[in-house]
C-alpha cells in the first residue's frame, strides 16, 4: 500500500470525513495519509483508526495540516468556508490535488480559491455525486428548451445539523437553470420567500430549503407553466455516493495541470 497515492482527508471525525475515510482505504486505490480536525477536539493527537474505533493505522490526527498536505498528493475537503481557504493556500503551495465539497462560500472566498487554482489542480462541486451531475445537465437543457412560460422553482431538503440553505447542490442546480436561459443567477434569483411577496416574477429561479431528520439531501428542479409541470427529481439514501465522488475526484487530478475543475469535467460530461 507505500505505493498508493497519499490524500488527506479534513474534517476527519464528521459523518462525511468518517465515510471519506472508510471509502479511501476500502479502494485499494489509494490510502488515508492524513487526518486533520480542528484544533483543541478530542481525536487531535489519537491515531486516526483507534479514534474511529478500529485498528491502529499509524496516521495520527492532527490540527495543524501543513505536515500533512505538504506530503501527499490529493486533500478532500469537506468543511467550513474559513478553512476551505486555509487549506486552498497550502495545497497550492505543495501541488496537491485539492478536492472542495465545502459550501456556503462567499464571493471573496471563491476568488481566493481561483487564485490558487493558478499553481494547483481544483477540483471543486456543490455535490459530489454522479446522479446530481446528470441532474444538472438535465436541468439546464430543459430550462434552454422551454421558455419563461414555465417557472422554475428548486426545492433541497436535507438533515437538521445543515447550516447553510439553500444547499450547494440547489445554487448548483440554479446556476445550470440560469446558463439554459442565458441569464445571471444573482440577477433572477428568489430565495426565503416570506409575508406580502407579490406576485411570482416572471423568469426568476425560485428556491425552497427544508431541514429535519437525518435527510441525507433531495433536490427537486421544477418546471411549472399552466396545464403542465416538469419535475426532475434526485434522492441520495446514503452519504457514500459522496465519498465515492470525492475520491474518484482526487484520482483524477493526480497529475493534472493547475486549474479550476468540477464533476462534469471529472466525468467527461463537460461542454467545455
């Protein structure tokens, strides 16, 4: 297993950071080579398997990643905006793959990781998973095909521990809308509706966040004009769907040049 590709995996003791960790050293593609968590929680300083409640691996969870993303060959990053970053900067500086699934960034935050996608491979997606990624391309061939008869309207559901709505997946999928019709996002956007709206604009995009249970996430896009609706319609059961994304994105940007990437290129269903 020396010879398997190093990714370090952020946010290590998260239910997402536990499947990435499982997913990776299942695969015999690759290996867990570092573990990080934030400083003063309770795994810094335990050996990552023990923590988990497993067999010793010998990697040791740490809050300072430098160490760690300076010797390995790919991050997945699943944790806060402030981080993502943190961790931007020091994958550019080691060359590493840098795999984001943190959302709920800003636009400052976003153009802070394009400057590093100039010295490092970026690969960086609202969701991870191969269904969603159709479901994007779907949603903005559909929305080029039909006109503004038919509104748009994204419904997201996910757990009650989420702390961003609408979630990455809805704005992706907004955005998808927004490029069929050849319009800004931010220009036709509708979100938190609440009280005395008036009525719906014409050719906005509008989006529903719904939190409770374990919801591992649903997203809805819905095309709706009078005597008809169009709903397409993705359910993820299981939060390894993501994991396997992830790590299938990292491997895939072992040796690629510097840039800014996402899952369709990842997959091949880029139009570019």
């Amino acid at each position: 297993m020396t010879d398997l590709p190093g990714i370090v995996v952020t946010g290590a003791s998260g239910r997402m950071g536990q499947m990435l960790i499982r997913t990776i050293n299942e695969s015999g593609r690759a290996k867990v080579s570092g573990a990080i968590e934030r400083p003063g929680h309770a795994w810094v300083g335990q050996d990552l398997g023990q923590a988990m409640g497993g067999a010793a691996t010998g990697v040791i969870v740490t809050d300072d990643p430098l160490e760690p993303i300076a010797g390995c060959q790919a991050v997945i990053d699943f944790s806060s905006p402030a981080a993502t970053v943190g961790f931007a900067t020091l994958t550019a500086q080691a060359r590493a793959v840098h795999v984001i699934g943190t959302t709920g960034m800003t636009g400052a935050d976003l153009a802070h990781i394009k400057a590093a996608g100039r010295h490092a491979t970026i690969v960086r997606a609202g969701n991870m998973s191969l269904g969603v990624n159709l479901l994007t391309l779907l949603t903005k061939k559909v929305a080029a095909a039909l006109d503004e008869d038919f509104d748009i309207e994204i419904t997201e559901a996910h757990h009650n521990q989420k702390v961003d709505a609408p979630s990455g997946t809805a704005l992706m999928l907004g955005e998808a809308a927004a490029e069929g019709r050849n319009v800004s996002l931010d220009m036709v956007a509708d979100r938190g509706r609440d009280g005395i709206t008036g009525k719906r604009t014409r050719g906005h995009i509008g989006f529903t966040s719904i939190r409770g249970g374990d919801i591992v996430g649903e997203h809805d896009v819905m095309f709706a004009a009078p005597g008809e609706r169009i709903t397409l319609r993705h359910v993820a059961s299981d939060r390894a769907v993501f994991a396997r994304g992830a790590m299938k994105a990292a491997l895939w940007g072992i040796g690629r040049g510097p840039g800014e990437f996402d899952m369709l290129d990842v997959l091949g269903l880029s139009d570019g």
